[in-house]
C-alpha cells in the first residue's frame, strides 16, 4: 500500500470528521479515502476509528497516532513547498472561495493574472455567499467581505468596503429623497437578504445606532439582482459600492443618506494558521493585496 495517501487519509477523516467530508478535502471519492484508511489499519494492525451509521471518531490508538502522523505530514508539506518555493514557482491546485457578485465584478482580473503567471498552478475558484469551513472543505483561501470577528484563521485586509443607501434619480424626484433613515419607513426598500438582518437597515447617528425596519417588499439574497431592481427605479437600496459605484458615476443611481452610513466593512482574504505557508496561498494573497492596494476600483 501507499503508506503516505494512507495517512493522508486518516488525518483527513479525523481533522474532518467523517469520509465524505475528507474525501471533498482531498479530492477523492469517500470510497477511495475508506480504502486508503483501511489498508492503513491493516499495515499497522490496529483499528484507528470507531464507525457507526451517524458518525466516525478515533480510537484511543487512533487518536496516539494521529497526534504523531498530523506534525509529520504538516512537515512533509513545509519540505515540498519550501523546495517549490525556492523557485517562486507554485503548483499543485489553489482552492480558493469567494463571494458571488464581488467574484464576478471585480476578482476575475486578479485571478486570471495569477494563472498567467503562474501556468503550472491550477485554481479552482468556488463562487458562495455561504460561510465556508476552510478546513472541512480543503479551501486554500477564503476571500470574505465583513467587519471581522475574531477568528482562528489568518486574516489580510486587502481593501475597504463601503456600503450605501441608494436610488434612482427618477425613483428619489417622484417619492422624494429621505432626509434622516427614520423617513425610510414611507419608502419602498429592496432588500438583500445577504447584507445582515433582512427585517431592518442599522445607520449610525453620532454615537447611536439606528435600527430601521424597512418595507422590505422584494427581499433577493443577490447584491447585482438588488441594483437592477434600483436602477429601474423599484425603490431604495443599501448596497455594497463596489456593486453600484458605475451607475453612481453614470448617474443612474444617487446615494442618499451618506452621514449615516453604518458599516465599516473591508475585503479581506482568510487562511488558516500553519507552521510553512505554502507558495500557492502566500503568492496569491500577496498579489490580491498588490492589485487592491494599486487601486480600490468601486471608490467613487
């Protein structure tokens, strides 16, 4: 047997969970992983894991052992990609997951850059607006848009996020322009139900945060469908800029209530902790914050 796919396996299923969720982390299919966990068992004449129907944890030996084989593989790992490193030059497969309408506005130039760079390198790009399990999904790095909390993972900021209260001008001339958010209540709101609490809008007013519930008439969990809607003139948005900042400089929306806007947001990329970051995410996390960092291109 493959005594290295074995354990590779094992620390896969035991740092996951199940083989299912292993087998999405290696790319292998559950019944491959269950092979590779099996003859390992065997090699070594031990049972590693208890199995039921509902779920599979380690055995007393299993979990010794994966104590011993997890550092010596995360080593093994450390040893490729420094000589990998040595030339700059990453291969392999980037797993990397990123919101759907940022992705598709503004994460293709980068991207696309990257792969020409770097031919030998395969990237596969996992569009969610889900928050995903890095570790259970064998995602390299997860690029989020949020006011970050506290985390396991390593997190870069690569640039500011702002979001705004926004309408048409012919939406804002016929039902007049909202003075103070309290005025949002006689208003028609579109609501992305990806931007927090879908029943109300927070804004801040010196130190106070307001709390609007809004009409929220036609909620979308989809931030491009939401500056559709507003460019027709079917109501007031609150959007990210880096969705509407064209039609804010086109004319075909106008941003309203700007002294109280709320979120403090920024872009940033995730990955986990490790000992020897590998070529792939360091070169790739660095040249995001080189790209954003050029310029921010939703400032308005």
């Amino acid at each position: 047997m493959d005594k290295l796919n074995g354990m590779r396996a094992f620390v896969a299923v035991a740092e996951t969970g199940g083989f299912a969720s292993a087998a999405r982390r290696l790319s292998l299919s559950r019944a491959l992983v269950s092979r590779y966990v099996g003859q390992l068992e065997e090699s070594l004449s031990v049972r590693l894991f208890n199995r039921t129907t509902r779920r599979v944890s380690l055995t007393t030996v299993g979990q010794a052992y994966y104590e011993r084989c997890a550092p010596l593989l995360a080593e093994l790992e450390a040893l490729e990609s420094s000589v990998k490193e040595a030339h700059d030059r990453p291969v392999g497969e980037l797993r990397v997951s990123a919101p759907v309408s940022f992705a598709e506005l503004h994460l293709m130039e980068p991207v696309a850059a990257f792969g020409d760079r770097y031919p030998e390198l395969r990237i596969d790009l996992q569009l969610t607006d889900r928050l995903v399990d890095m570790v259970e999904e064998g995602v390299d790095v997860s690029m989020r848009i949020a006011e970050l909390a506290d985390s396991s993972l390593v997190a870069r900021r690569l640039a500011p996020v702002r979001v705004v209260t926004c309408a048409a001008p012919a939406y804002l001339e016929q039902q007049g322009e909202p003075r103070h958010p309290a005025e949002l209540t006689d208003h028609r709101c579109l609501v992305d139900s990806n931007l927090g609490d879908a029943r109300q809008w927070l804004f801040r007013e010196g130190d106070e945060t307001l709390r609007i519930r809004v009409d929220g008439a036609i909620r979308i969990n989809s931030a491009r469908a939401i500056r559709e809607l507003a460019v027709a003139g079917k109501g007031v948005a609150m959007s990210p800029l880096f969705v509407v900042a064209d039609d804010i400089r086109a004319g075909r929306l106008a941003i309203v209530l700007p002294d109280f806007e709320y979120h403090d947001l920024a872009l940033y990329a995730l990955y986990p902790h490790r000992r020897h970051l590998s070529a792939r995410v360091r070169l790739f996390v660095e040249a995001l914050r080189g790209h954003f960092s050029a310029r921010v291109p939703w400032e308005v």
